[in-house]
C-alpha cells in the first residue's frame, strides 16, 4: 500500500478553502486516497466533510495512502506513488492555491 507522509502548511489548517484545494486534487487523481493522523484512523480524502471534520490543524503530521485493493500491478502502484507526493505537495504549500 503506498503511502506518503506530509505536514499541514496551511495556517488555519485543512479547514474551507485550503481542505476544498486538497480535496479537489485527491479527486483529480481518481484514486481512493484516505488521510489520517499517526494514530488515527483513516478518513476519505475526496469527502470535503470528513476531511473537514477532522483536527487537521497548522504543522500537523499526516499519512496519506492508497489502499492494495485499488492497485492492480507495478504501474498502478507507481502511478500511485507519484499521486501522493503531489498531494503532499499540495499539503506542503504555504497558501492554499
């Protein structure tokens, strides 16, 4: 299962339009991405709801994942990979685009 951890750049954490700019790229990729905390337990990352839900605040350490299910071989893994480190990047960025 590929996953990529991040931090939380956005100042007011992953709250409106910061949670909507990540959301809208996790759907972009067309792949089932789930964020969490290092404890936590997984959310959906294209639900703006239940991202939004969550106390994903300024400076907060995230993994973001793709599970085995939806990966069928090496590329779809790759593809998968490369997916989540831009989204990381998107996570990372100092404003929300």
């Amino acid at each position: 299962m590929p996953e990529q951890k991040a931090f939380v750049a956005a100042e007011i954490g992953l709250h409106a339009r910061a949670a909507a700019v990540f959301v809208r790229a996790v759907t972009e990729t067309g792949l089932p991405v789930t964020i969490r905390k290092q404890d936590g337990d997984p959310v959906d990352a294209r639900s703006l709801l239940e991202v939004m839900t969550e106390d994903f605040g300024f400076g907060c350490e995230v993994i973001l994942e793709v599970p085995s299910s939806a990966l069928s071989d090496e590329h779809s893994v790759s593809v998968a990979a490369n997916a989540l480190t831009e989204l990381s990047a998107v996570l990372e960025a100092t404003e929300a685009r």
